[in-house]
C-alpha cells in the first residue's frame, strides 16, 4: 500500500540550495589545494626538466638531490610526495626508496 504524505515541499528550492552549497565547498577545496602546492611556485624542480626528478631505472638520482638540497620547499615536496603516496621520482629529495624507508618508521 502507498504512503501518502502531506508535505508539499517543492524539491526545486532544495537541489539549488544543495547546489550553492556544493559550489562553496568546491571552492573552498580548491582554495586548499593551492595553499596545498604553494611550494612548488618557488621549487626549484619548476625550473628543470623532468629527466633530473624522473630518472630511467638504474640512472642516477644524484643531481635531483643536489637540486633538492638547495630548495627552500624542500621539506613541503616531501611531505607532499608522503601525504600523497607518489610512488615514482625523487621528492623532497629522497628516492622511492628512501621514500618508503621513512614511511615505515614513521609508523
């Protein structure tokens, strides 16, 4: 049997209030996710090639970790790379490797 209801609300005015809601809060997830990448304004990696942070297997990581090294959002690229579980390149200056190491005693 049907249940029959008396409320008349006109579903219209709660979609767009739902709406307005949903764009606040997109907005509010982009304004973090660029407070989240403000580092990499001033990275260094920016102003470089890929080939440095992205070596072929084997090749050497050495000259992304000198750059790293000398990067003011050093620490902020790394936890970036931790929060986000990147699993290739160097990051913050340390390796997928090393990476994971660090991950583990953290834990």
């Amino acid at each position: 049997m049907p249940i029959e209801t008396t409320d008349s609300t006109d579903t219209t005015d709660i979609f767009d209030t739902f709406d307005i809601v949903g764009s606040i809060e997109s907005i509010e997830s982009i304004d973090s996710i660029d407070e989240e990448l403000s580092w990499q304004e001033t990275a260094l990696c920016a102003q470089t090639g890929p080939e440095f942070f992205f070596p072929a297997p084997g090749a050497s990581t050495r000259e992304a970790k000198q750059l790293c090294g000398a990067c003011e959002g050093r620490v902020e690229c790394l936890e970036y790379a931790l929060r986000h579980d990147e699993k290739f390149g160097v990051w913050g200056g340390l390796s997928e490797k090393e990476r994971h190491r660090l991950k583990l005693r953290r834990a």
